[in-house]
C-alpha cells in the first residue's frame, strides 16, 4: 500500500464517463432520492442546520432534533438571541455539543455582521465558527445552487469505490476533493450534491454495498476487481482508552441534588453534570469520589449505595460512570473546577442540558423514586 495519494498523482475518468456519470446519477437521484424536511425549503439557514446535525450523525436520527429546533429558532435572529443553554438543551442527547456552541456563536456574527441574512459567499461562510470546506459547498449548492463540490463520509467511501483507491481516504484527500469537483455538474450542483450523499447512504454503503442497484457500477473500478467490500482501506485503530469514573448524586438535608456546570470550553463545554472523576491507581470508587467532591467542590460528603453503572462511549475514549447516591455533611459548595453549580430537586433535572451519559443517571433516579 502507497503511503498517499495526490492530486496530481489521482487518475481520472475520461470526459464521456464523467458525463454519463452525472446523468445516471440525476436520473437514479430524480427516481430514488429520499424525502428529507431540509430537502423541502432553499433556505440557507434551514440547511446550515441540517448540515451541521448530519455531522457524525445518522438521518433518522438527526429528523425529530431538526424539526424541533426549527419550532424554537426558526430563523437566524432567534437562534443569535437564545440563551446558550436553551440551544444546548434542544442539542440534549445529539453529541458533539461543539456544533451546537459554534450554531450559536456563528448565528451571532450572521446577525453583527451580515444583517441576519446568511452570506453567499464562500469566504465569509468558512469564516463562521464550526463550518468546513465540505458544509460550506453543502449548504451553498443547497440554497444557492452554487457549483461547489463536497467531500462528506459518503462521497469519500464512493469516490474509493469508483476510482478503487489504495490508500485509505484519509490519505488522499487532495485526489478526493479533485475527483468531486471533476466529477460535479456546475448547472445542477444542488441536485447532485444531494444524489452523490444519497447514492453513499443508501447504495454504496459501508458493509455490503448493494452494487446490482447502483447507477455508476459499469465504471466503478472497485466493482470490476471484485473488491467493492474491501475498500475505503482504513487506518489502524489504536484500542479505546477506557476511563473509570466515580460519579456522586450529592443530596442535602432538603432533598435537593448538587448539580454543576461544565466550562464552555472543551469535550462537552457548557453542559450540567454530576460531579466526580476519575479514579485513581489503587483507590476505590468511593475514595474517589470523596476526594473528587473535595477537590472540585470544596465540601464534605459521605457516599452511600451505589445507584447504577453507566457505560458510554465516545469518539476517541469510553468511560463507565460507577455513580453512588452521597449525603452533603459540611462546607458550602463552590464552583473551582466548573462555571457554575446549583442546588435543585430531582423534578427539576429535565430543565437543563446534560451529557448522554448523565441522562441515564436521570433515569436511573427516576426508577429509584417509584
């Protein structure tokens, strides 16, 4: 396997593919595309949105989260005027809560700088916190129905597929990107941005690619060698660092639960919590969570029971939450590693924005008080 492809190196498709290419596409898109909310509307704010959402985040899951935010930010200066923790609540359980950060901060320059109206050009659009290359060309050949290509997780695994790519995508982004543009029509880039995703999500998909349905079989390189199933090649993946945490649900002698606010900064920036951390070499849970509370909160506490085991994983780590149900015993809280921290009923925990992980905590509570 070379170590990397460029674009000057990337073979290409004579001018008669490329064209019967785009035609069967539209023609197979036209036919067979799927009926997506965003899909309904040109406006470049609906499907900024949606650009964002689809990141590192299946369709089905991202429809309800879309439809939802689009009945409480229906625009650009309700977004840019929403309290960061009402926008992080409505992204409460999609992950990556950076895009929801960045939604909310490019929102705000839209508004200063742009009017409120979403900007055309591409410059100013990939200047906006939390859009690429990629979500730039999705969202512009969307709304605008500019000629500019994209290079999503779909398209990378097709584009492998046809040209039968021997390094692993990552290693040839520049040949990527230059098959994409080749291979766009400039006069209906809206139409087939959305096909070429499309044709990855549905037909040319990660394991067992339905290759006797697809439009571009006669020339996908990988199809005629027979290694359709062996390719995108992939990197070697390192093992999953696995954290083990001690987590407390701290009460008072008011019934109330000691809840904390993450930095905005960083791997879940802004969200609520319960408070704990990592277990050390040698220490118990509990320990644990005892010098954690000290730590982070300044108080003393006792742990009790144990109320549940949380596994979790995420992108580049996994952690299981070991959480344990504690009693306040003397010190006034104080926020020394988070930004804020609350004292609030179990009732009221739904009103803020927690991480996945956390949410089972929730639920885990709630079943404890039936």
């Amino acid at each position: 396997m070379r170590l990397s492809l460029s674009a000057d190196e990337a073979p290409h498709l004579p001018n008669f593919a490329v064209s019967e290419l785009r035609s069967s596409l539209l023609t197979w898109y036209a036919q067979l595309g799927r009926d997506l909310p965003w899909r309904r509307t040109r406006d470049p704010y609906a499907i900024w949105i949606s650009e964002i959402m689809l990141q590192q985040t299946q369709v089905k899951t991202v429809i309800p989260y879309f439809e939802r935010w689009m009945t409480l930010f229906p625009t650009v200066d309700a977004l840019a005027k929403a309290d960061l923790q009402a926008v992080l609540k409505a992204w409460e359980g999609l992950g990556y809560y950076a895009r929801a950060r960045n939604l909310h901060r490019a929102a705000q320059t839209i508004v200063e700088q742009h009017h409120g109206l979403f900007p055309q050009e591409l410059d100013a659009v990939l200047a906006l916190p939390g859009i690429g290359r990629t979500t730039a060309g999705g969202i512009l050949s969307a709304a605008f129905n500019q000629p500019l290509a994209i290079l999503d997780g779909n398209v990378k695994r097709v584009l492998a597929r046809l040209m039968a790519l021997d390094v692993p995508p990552n290693r040839a982004l520049s040949a990527l990107w230059h098959w994409s543009e080749a291979m766009l029509d400039p006069a209906r880039s809206h139409e087939f941005n959305q096909a070429f995703m499309d044709l990855g999500a549905t037909i040319c998909t990660p394991k067992k690619p339905a290759c006797l349905l697809c439009p571009w079989q006669r020339h996908c390189r990988a199809y005629n060698l027979g290694t359709q199933s062996e390719l995108p090649m992939s990197e070697p993946r390192a093992p999953l660092l696995h954290k083990i945490i001690g987590v407390a649900v701290i009460w008072n002698d008011r019934n109330q639960i000691l809840i904390d606010r993450r930095k905005p900064e960083g791997l879940l920036g802004g969200l609520w919590e319960f408070p704990g951390g990592k277990v050390e070499p040698g220490e118990t849970i509990e320990a644990c969570i005892k010098r954690e509370i000290q730590e982070e909160l300044g108080i003393e506490i006792e742990v009790g029971d144990r109320l549940t085991v949380v596994d979790h994983t995420y992108s580049h780590f996994r952690v299981t939450l070991n959480v344990h149900h504690c009693q306040h015993l003397s010190g006034d809280p104080q926020p020394i590693e988070c930004d804020e921290i609350r004292w609030v009923m179990a009732r009221e925990l739904d009103q803020y924005p927690f991480p996945k992980a956390n949410i089972h905590i929730i639920e885990a509570l709630q079943k404890s008080a039936v």
